[in-house]
C-alpha cells in the first residue's frame, strides 16, 4: 500500500540529493508540519527538489514560507569537530542530535562501539544474505545473534563497551565460519558485493572490512574505527535527507529485530523475518541504498514485516502463558523480601517465578512489565505481588526507593545510583558498566540465583513500612485483542446507538519531557461517551486515572491492551471493527495518537505507515533524523500530523472530527 505509492519517488540518484543538507533544527521540521495545508500543494516541488532541481527547491521554500536550508543551516555544526553524533531517539539534543555526550547517557566511545556494531552487522548480513540466495545456506547461530546484537544498539539498552567489544569480535568470528562454509560449498562471493559505497566514508564495504586481517587490539582501536563509520560520513555523502531516511530503515529494523528476538526466546522462528532482516541491512551496503525511493520501499517493506513479528510475538505470548484476561493489579506493596522486574521480556520473568518458588519472596513488576499481571501463565504464581513504579525514566527514583533486588531485562536501562547499583542486575542484550550481568546457557537457562540471594540479604518490606506506604487504587490489565472481541458485540451496539462516539488509542512511548503533560491532559477534555485504547509505557501517563464506564453499559472506558508490541492487538481490534462496519480503518471513529521515543516506536509506526493508516499524530516531537522534505512526503501520502502539545483540547477537537 504505503510502499508502492512512495515506491513511484525511486530514480533519485546519490547526485540527486545534494550534500549541502544539513540536521534541521526541530523547530522548523514542527513549523513545517504544523503548516501542512500550506505546503501540501507542494508536492510537486518535492519531487523536483528530490530530483535535484532548483527551480523545485525555490518551490518548496516558498510554500512553506521559509527557505528549508536556512533553517537547517542555523544549527549545522561542523560534523568533524563532533565526538559523536547520535539522534536515533526522540529525547536527543535539542531536536537534533547530540553530538558530545547521549541525553540517555550514551559516551561518545559507546557511540562509536554502536556504530562499529551496526558496520560489522551490516557486513555480516551481506554474507549471511549472499550465502542464503546463492548457495542455500542457512546459518542459525548468524540468524539469532544479528537480531540479538542489533537489539543491543537500541536507545537504553547496552552501555557497556566490554559487552560491545564481544558482540563485533562476534560478529567477525560468525563472518569467518560462514565464508568457511560458503567455500566448502564452492560459492564465491561476487566481486562487486564488496565494492565500496561512498557513505561509508574512508572505510571499506563492511563484508570486506569483516573478512580482512584487521589489527583489533582492544577496546581502543575498535572505538578509533567505530569513529569513522557512524551517520556523518553518510550525511556528507548522501545529504541530510537521503541519509536519515537510510536511518529509518535502520532504526525500523532495529526494533522488529528486538520484537523478533523476544518470540525466539519462546521459540517461535519465521525464516523469513531473518531473511528480511538480513536482505535490508545488506541493500544498505550496495548502490540500489543511493536511490531515495528504493529507501523507501525498504523501510515499508519492513513496516511490513514487523507486523507479521509482532504478530508472531503475540503468539509466542499467548502460546506460552495464555490469551491475557482482565485482572486488576496491586500498586501496593506487600511484607516480605522482594524483586523488582523491569523491561518486557515475560520469559524471564517467568523462569525467576518458577526459581523463587517457595523462598519468600514477593516478585514486582515495573514499567512495561505490568501487563505480565494478565496472563494466566503468570498470574497463576502467588508470589507476583504486584506492581511497583512508573515508567523508565523515573527508574532513579523508583529503584532507590526500592528496598529489594532489581532485574533488568530489556530496555530500558540507566545508570544506576551508587544505592542500589550494588543490588541491580542486567540480563539478555542490556548491560551497563560496573553492574553484574547474567548469561543464558546453551539451553537458554538462566540462574537468577545471584538476584534471589541479593534479595533475601536486603531488608524488602517490613510490616511498619507496609503500614505507612500510601494506599493506592488497583489499576487493571488484560485486554488484548482476544478479551476486547470477546465483548465486541456490545462495542458495536455502543456504536450503534450513539453511546459510543469515538475511541482513542494513546499510548507508545513515555519519557521526562514537559511536553508529554499533553498525554496526561488529553483524557480531561474527552467527553464521557468516548474510550481509550492504552498500550506501551506511554500507559503510565494516564493508567491510574478512573474513567468509569461508558454510560449505560459495563464497557470500561480505559482498556489496557499491554506493551508496546501489542499495537497488534490494537491492529486487530481496528480491523474486525472495520469489518463489522464494512469500511476501512480510516474510516472509524477511530484516532491514533502515539507518543514515541525509540526504535521499536519507530517500526511499529513504519507497520502503520504500511497497512495504510492515516491521520496519525505523532509527538510530542518529530524524529530529527527525518529532514523537512522526508517529513512532507509522509505528511502528503499519510497525512502525518504532529501532536499539538501546547493545546491538547484543540487536538481532541479534531480528532473528534476525524482529523
């Protein structure tokens, strides 16, 4: 859908996209987008502009009111003098990039090991792609770790350079068995497969870099050679545009990979999701990656993609632990030694319910890990007490007050404070410098045995604490797709008879900015006889308010589908209703107002984009990777609107009216 109407802009070579570009200051892409009527007729000085014109460009500059490199030029810095640059993530410097240290954190070596991981990746799925497609080779061991050691690279999970030095001397040993394989096969890699590409800067294609006797003696010389392969070289070579739509590519197979990661650990596989993966990282090592529309095409393919993994990890979810069921969950704490679980990975959750069986101890939930509570898998344990905290960045704040052991399983994580690092642990592809970190088996078994012994020295609650902790109201979980069908007959007579006027699905990502107060005020100027659909760790911005029910029924009016990959449940959900009513999802009383913040986000947006939906909001600021001219053409052929935070009333207004 999506894919091919965005196919129709392929052609535009790499000389088409001037390199004069530069990261555009947030505030112009927000300008722009917000003045989306006026630069809407400018499509055709898009193209232009895409295809190199001036005259196109002078077009797109007097539609929108201002000349777009002006604007960009404000806050373009010389990318040489940068100890880094990274702007994968919403919350990055200024709406740009940060350029000196991470706002997560991130150190510009742990930059340059990242962007040396993602180089080496890319090498390693050309072959892994070449040997699939030529010879027929199939490599499990290459399958699960590219997914797994991409995953690392999202916002929040891994800061640890010893981990990242590990994952690229991986990455080139898996190399050279599968070069060994591919020559015991008798198949050649074709000569131009390695021909260096000018984005990649001085370095060579990451195959041949991978292959080649490189003298790697440590840490030090993998973050001198990370250095020359992240976004700068691209931007220089490529243009801002072309070079941050190459990103979103990237950053969507970022998250599908995570997605995709989390079902194999349940041991649910598809062939073709490696495939994928693999075929996409390597189409960014060859000349097609040069052409914005095949870019394109790719990012919707992987759009595409993704919803058939989070349609798999559903499964593996529903497989393993039982379809979620309405179940509301203690915020209260209970006496007794705790552990706190953090991340989204139920499977390990469910390992250390089964290993602190029977020891006296309460396990908590936090964060995106509060949805576990609905399954009847994990619910059926007494000891998950219940659930602690708010969402990842209050984690200095909730993990200090806790007073138990903490396990973190995926993202996200932050540097921990001096109190409780001494009680925090990583697992899976998270790790964070200085705290101790726990390791799968041969058979994926992990031994939570260090946590569950930090736990019973620790104090965890007493009966006098217990006592003062202020009592809260239980929220509840549990509507996924299969418990919100199962009362579909009385959504559509709701409806039907006016009781129902609108539904909103809020939610995604939640992160510190002031400006995410819009998601929490929204809810206030929603007329009774609306619903909320909720999902991710965007759910904590309103999980705890009482909406009451739908006036004359028993429907609740908040319903929390789960974590952020169950936006399936919510695509589902969309598409029976449309069914029922015979139209399309466009066209329901129906609006998506999505908050993000990192890669995941990004896929499960880039899924939206390709099944076709439109009039989406996006917030509380857009992607500084995606330049002004990327921003219009999503905002042309979707409709792409972007939250107006200062006045959430008046976006409520339009959204009431479809808008």
């Amino acid at each position: 859908m999506g894919a091919r109407a965005l196919a129709s802009l392929g052609g535009r070579g790499l000389a088409s996209l001037a390199s004069t570009e530069s990261r555009p200051p947030v505030a112009a892409r927000q300008g722009l987008l917000r003045n989306a009527a006026a630069c809407r007729g400018s499509t055709s000085g898009m193209l232009a502009l895409l295809s190199g014109s001036s005259a196109g460009l002078q077009l797109v500059r007097g539609a929108c009111g201002a000349s777009v490199a002006a604007k960009m030029a404000a806050d373009n810095k010389a990318l040489k003098n940068d100890k880094m640059l990274c702007y994968q993530c919403e919350q990055t410097k200024g709406g740009t990039g940060c350029t000196e240290i991470g706002v997560c954190g991130k150190t510009p070596e742990v930059a340059a090991l990242q962007d040396l991981l993602v180089y080496s990746l890319k090498g390693l799925a050309s072959l892994a792609h070449i040997a699939r497609t030529t010879a027929g080779i199939e490599d499990p061991a290459v399958n699960s770790f590219v997914n797994g050691a991409i995953f690392s690279t999202l916002t929040n999970v891994n800061f640890a350079d010893d981990r990242f030095v590990e994952f690229v001397t991986e990455s080139r040993r898996l190399h050279a068995c599968l070069a060994e394989k591919l020559k015991a096969a008798g198949v050649a890699v074709p000569a131009d497969a390695t021909a260096p590409q000018p984005w990649f800067g001085g370095m060579p294609h990451p195959l041949a870099w991978n292959g080649s006797p490189v003298a790697l003696g440590g840490v030090g010389d993998m973050i001198e050679v990370g250095g020359q392969t992240g976004i700068a070289p691209r931007q220089e070579a490529l243009g801002a545009t072309l070079a941050g739509l190459q990103e979103l590519l990237v950053y969507g197979l970022k998250g599908l990979a995570a997605y995709a990661h989390h079902a194999e650990a349940l041991g649910h596989k598809d062939p073709a999701v490696y495939a994928y993966v693999q075929e996409a990282l390597h189409f960014l090592c060859t000349p097609a990656a040069a052409d914005l529309g095949k870019v394109l095409e790719h990012s919707f393919r992987a759009g595409a993609v993704n919803f058939r993994v989070m349609e798999m990890l559903s499964q593996a979810h529903t497989g393993t632990f039982g379809h979620p069921v309405p179940t509301p969950v203690s915020l209260n704490p209970v006496a007794g030694k705790a552990i706190l679980v953090t991340g989204h990975d139920l499977h390990d959750l469910d390992m250390l319910l089964q290993q602190t069986e029977g020891k006296g101890i309460n396990v908590y939930t936090h964060g995106e890990m509060l949805p576990a509570h609905g399954y009847p898998g994990l619910k059926k344990y007494p000891h998950l007490a219940g659930h602690f905290g708010g969402a990842w960045y209050r984690q200095k704040i909730d993990f200090a007050a806790f007073p138990g052991a903490i396990a973190v399983t995926t993202n996200c994580v932050l540097d921990p404070l001096e109190s409780y690092r001494d009680s925090m642990w990583t697992i899976n592809e998270t790790g964070v410098s200085g705290v101790p970190h726990i390791r799968a088996d041969a058979s994926g078994h992990k031994d939570f045995g260090p946590i569950i012994q930090r736990a019973l020295e620790l104090p965890g609650y007493t009966e006098a604490a217990v006592a003062k902790a202020p009592k809260k109201k239980d929220v509840t979980v549990g509507f996924g797709h299969n418990a919100v069908l199962s009362v579909a007959p009385a959504v559509i007579d709701a409806i039907q008879t006016g009781k129902l006027e609108h539904i909103f699905l809020v939610g995604g990502c939640d992160g510190s900015e002031p400006q995410r107060k819009y998601y929490s005020k929204l809810h206030s100027h929603m007329p009774q006889n609306t619903m909320v659909l909720t999902l991710g760790c965007g759910k904590f911005r309103i999980f705890d308010q009482d909406f009451g029910n739908l006036p004359g029924t028993n429907i609740p009016r908040l319903l929390d589908m789960g974590q952020c990959n169950d936006a399936y449940s919510a695509l589902v959900v969309a598409t029976e209703l449309a069914k029922v009513f015979k139209t399309d999802v466009n066209s329901l009383p129906l609006s998506l107002d999505i908050s993000w913040f990192e890669q995941k986000a990004v896929a499960v947006l880039l899924t939206l984009l390709h099944l076709g939906v439109r009039n989406i909001r996006l917030g509380p600021r857009l992607p500084a990777f995606l330049t002004p001219e990327a921003i219009q053409v999503l905002v042309d052929k979707f409709n792409l609107i972007p939250a107006n935070v200062a006045d959430p009333g008046a976006d409520l207004k339009m959204m009431m009216k479809g808008k």
